[in-house]
C-alpha cells in the first residue's frame, strides 16, 4: 500500500548506538584513514542512510565542549575580578579588568590549536624537501660517473616525501577543522545558555 507518511520509529531505533571506530583506532589507522573502510565500501555500493553513520565522537558533543570551555571561562571570569595594580605614584590602587575570550579558549583547546600547528609546520617543511631532492636528482642526471642506485634512491625519497607531505597536511586539515568545530560549538553553547 502507498504510504507518503513514513512509520514511525520506535523508542528503540533512536536509541542504538553505534560508536565511532576512530575512537578506538590505532596510530596507522588514524593516520591513513583506514578506520572508515567499512563505511566507504558501503558508500561505494550503495546510497549512505542515516543508519549507516557513526555517532558522533565523545569529545567532540557538545556537552563535552560546552563543560571544557565553560570550566575555562569561569575561571577567567574569577581571575578577571580585583586586580591590584602598581601605580605611577608607588600606590596601590584597584583596577578591574576585562576577561579574556581569548584566554579562556586558548586553554581550553590550546593543546589542540597546539597540534595543528606542528602539523602545519611539519607541512611547511616538507614542502621544501622535494625541490631540494629534486635538485639533486637534475645533478645525477647531469652526472653520468654517479651509480645507477643514487638515482632511484632520489626517485623512491621524492615518492615517499610526497606520500608523507599528503598525511600530514590531512592530519592538520582534520586537526583544525575539528577544533574549530569545538569552539564553534562550545561558544554557541555559551552564547545561548545566557
């Protein structure tokens, strides 16, 4: 029979769980991806519902975001009270200061912008490494005395600098993405909890 008013789901379906792999993957899984094989070759096969997703990751709830940026603010917002302030004239005098945002983000995720930074700096580094091999390996061929090994040892050092220049601008794209996604959501989660 046609039905344009989909059944309703039970209590139960919204209750499953289905927790995310990348919880639990390991360091090679987590750098090359390979914890979302399985729902790529189901997305490969057919059209992804929204049974087949993961949930979301614990850390990145809003709950979770909420409570590590709020613990943070309060203590700004403490920090921020009586400031005693050394005056021109060797007085003491009282001066009250604004709290910082700023602050109160960076410790909340500063580890995490942290993270995106090396790996952004990791990055900028090994962009530099194949033109300098690159230059060595114009000079080999230049070079006909040099042995035939040096050549594919530049040619196998280019392929793998290119292979780890990929993993590592992945990993900051993911690294900064995410924490910016945790302070979207821990200040929207402020913002509204006025």
């Amino acid at each position: 029979m046609l039905s344009f008013i989909p059944e309703p789901k039970s209590s139960d379906d919204y209750l499953k769980h289905k927790p995310s792999p990348e919880e639990s993957a390991s360091f090679f899984s987590s750098v090359t991806w390979w914890w979302l094989k399985s729902l790529m070759w189901k997305g490969s096969r057919r059209v992804l519902s929204h049974d087949d997703l993961y949930d979301i990751n614990y850390e990145d709830k809003s709950e979770v975001t909420s409570i590590r940026f709020q613990k943070e603010w309060d203590k700004e917002v403490k920090r921020s009270g009586l400031v005693f302030v050394q005056g021109q004239s060797n007085k003491q005098s009282q001066k009250r200061r604004e709290p910082s945002l700023v602050l109160a983000l960076f410790r909340a995720y500063g580890l995490d912008i942290i993270t995106g930074g090396f790996y952004k700096l990791c990055y900028d580094i090994l962009i530099f490494v194949n033109p300098l091999i690159l230059r060595l390996m114009i000079a080999y061929i230049h070079d006909k005395k040099e042995q035939a090994w040096n050549g594919y040892f530049y040619a196998v050092t280019m392929f793998f600098v290119a292979l780890l220049l990929s993993l590592v601008y992945q990993q900051y794209f993911n690294s900064t993405s995410t924490t910016g996604m945790r302070i979207r959501t821990s200040l929207i989660c402020a913002i509204y909890k006025k």
